[in-house]
C-alpha cells in the first residue's frame, strides 16, 4: 500500500507541477506579474473545496459516471485555456508587450483547474483506503512521500528551464505546453471510455513490451506526456488532433504578432 500510494500521488502531483512549472517560466519569460499565481492558487483551493464537499452527488451522477465525466471536463477545459494562452503569449513576446489581463486569466484558470483536478485524486485515494485502519499509516506516509517526490521535481524542472536563456526557455516552453495539453486529452478520452461515453476500440499498437503502463516510468509519463502502450484510433486522432490545434494557435499568434523581436 505504501508504494502504490507513493506512486498515484507522484503521478498526479508531477502532472501538476510540471504544467506549473512551465506556466511560471511562461510567465517570466514575458515579464508577467506573479498576481496570476495567487489568484490561480485561489482558484485550485475553492473548487477543492467544492469538489470534496460535492463529492458524494457527484460520484452518483450520471448512473455513476459523474467523476469520471467531470474531471474528464475539466481536462479538456485546461486544454482549451491553453490554446489562447499559446498565441496571447507569442503575440505579446513578438510585440514586447502584455496581453492586458486576458493572458495572465487565462494562465491562474488553466493553472487552477489543473490543481483542482490533480488534488480531487488524491482526495477520493486518501480517504477511501484511509478508512481502512490497516492501510491508513501506509497511504499518509506513501502520500507524503510521493507529494514530496513530485514538489522536487516540479522545482528541478523550473530549475532547468530557469537556466535556459529567453530565446531558448520560450519555444521549450511552447512546445511542452502543447504536449501536456495533448497528454491531458489523451486522458480525459480514457476517462470518457471507461463510463463507455467513447466507444471502446481495438488498439492500433502495442508499446507494453517496451514500456508497460504499468510501470513506475510508464505511469509517470502517462501523468505527464498522457503515454499509453495501446491506444485506440479515437485516442490516437485526438491526440494528433490536439497537438495539431495547439500547433495551430502558436502560428496564429506568430502571424498576428508580426515579425520577431530580436530578444525572442
């Protein structure tokens, strides 16, 4: 029980604070007030607290599917915050200038969101085997650590983009944004197929032999990058889908913010 609580608390945390991570760079990278941090950190602590305390009526919506469908929802909305985080951004680095407070908004409700969704996970783990008295001190502890695990990562990640220069940190920026948008869509369609609201399809591969989603590594990237050994073609396409939208709004904001300053 204490690895398996190290392990799903690691793998939502990561989630998190990688996208975090990115967003703060993101953020000074443009020389954005911190303000959109708080308020993002706001955001993340009301709707915890209304997701635990609605957490019964939502688990029974939906012939039961509430959850799922929920935090799939709010998966896709983090998504959809990120594709006019994506152009407002390279519109207002092309431009030497802030997007007003729409870019930084759009920034603490992606940030929130993410945090709500991430920390809901843990909340329905921690209190389901918690109950248990002879799991309880291996879920606190596994917890603890795996929190622990996942907040040093987040900073070491912040850490290395922190050392890139603008030039270099902004693209990286760009191009890990897209992918964990992506890897948030490849999730929330798992979520969605388990509650058979996507119909379930055979797989167009199978990547387990070289690296199980059951593995430490695997889950981790799952939690990151969305990884999944058997994808089916729904999966597949929205994914593809999603990297091209995101792709899509970067060019967008590169062709309505004109020629590159030399600074980035």
């Amino acid at each position: 029980m204490l690895l398996d609580a190290v392990v799903l608390v690691l793998r939502e945390v990561l989630e998190a604070a990688f996208l975090l991570c990115v967003m703060l760079v993101f953020g000074q990278v443009l020389a954005l007030r911190s303000r959109w941090l708080g308020l993002g950190l706001l955001l993340a602590a009301v709707g915890v607290g209304l997701y635990a305390g609605g957490m019964q009526g939502i688990t029974d919506a939906l012939e039961g599917a509430g959850q799922e469908v929920l935090n799939a929802a709010l998966q896709m909305t983090v998504f959809l915050l990120l594709m006019p985080v994506l152009a407002l951004g390279v519109i207002a680095a092309r431009r030497m200038r802030q997007c007003g407070r729409v870019l930084p908004g759009l920034m603490a409700a992606a940030v929130g969101l993410a945090l709500v969704r991430e920390s809901a996970e843990i909340l329905i783990y921690v209190r389901a085997f918690s109950a248990v008295d002879e799991y309880r001190l291996g879920v606190y502890a596994g917890s603890a650590l795996g929190l622990g695990i996942g907040a040093s990562a987040g900073v070491l990640a912040w850490s290395a983009l922190r050392a890139l220069r603008p030039a270099r940190a902004f693209p990286v920026c760009l191009g890990l944004l897209a992918v964990i948008g992506a890897g948030m869509v490849m999730q929330a369609a798992l979520l969605l197929e388990q509650v058979d609201w996507l119909p379930a399809q055979p797989p167009l591969w199978d990547s387990s032999w070289l690296l199980s989603e059951q593995s430490l590594l695997g889950q981790l990237l799952f939690a990151v990058l969305g990884y999944e050994a058997t994808p089916g073609p729904v999966q597949v396409a929205l994914y593809v889908g999603s990297l091209g939208l995101a792709a899509l709004s970067i060019w967008l904001g590169y062709r309505i913010g004109g020629r590159a300053n030399d600074t980035l």
